[in-house]
C-alpha cells in the first residue's frame, strides 16, 4: 500500500514556516526503513498497513512534541499483491508521456 500523509503544527514559528517540526516527522519515516519520497505537500511510504500505520503514528507523535495542535492528512492507495508501486506508478505515466 502507498500512504501519503501530511503532518504539521496548527501554527507555524514566526514567519509561518512548519519546516523545523515536518523534518521531525521526517527522520521518523526515513529511519523506518520503508521506501518514501517526500514532495513539497506530502510524504509518501509504501508497505504493509501495520507498518505503514506504525510509522504515520510515530511522525505524528514526533510533531505532538513541539506543538500542542497538529494537523495530519492521509491518503491510501490500497492494492493487495502489489509492491514497488512508489515509482512504477510514475513510470508508467513517464512513458505514455513519451520520457
């Protein structure tokens, strides 16, 4: 399965930027060992549902930490039997655009 989730603080620091708290959540997803890839809006993993689960929770516990409201957004592609879809899914679009 591929999640996409967004994770933040409900206010940002000074100028309104949320970077120093979504790079907590961040190291979390990275450290998980899964394959992710993170986008200016989302970041996305990819494996079974506990462990994907597992690991959203635990980004979101690592923004709790400096923030007393968050914000999480999540979206699942569910398709049993199927893996490596973090990139094939791009690919496949890449070659019908002729790239």
């Amino acid at each position: 399965m591929l999640v996409a989730f967004s994770v933040a603080p409900a206010g940002g620091d000074d100028d309104g930027s949320v970077a120093e708290a979504v790079a907590r959540a961040v190291e979390v997803v990275r450290d998980s060992g899964l394959p992710w890839e993170l986008t200016s809006m989302f970041t996305t993993i990819e494996g079974e549902w506990d462990e994907v689960m597992e690991v959203v929770k635990q980004a979101t516990a690592a923004v709790v930490m400096v923030s007393p409201r968050v914000s999480l957004v999540l979206k699942a592609d569910i398709r049993p039997g199927y893996t490596g879809q973090l990139a094939a899914k791009v690919d496949r679009v890449n070659r019908l655009l002729g790239q």
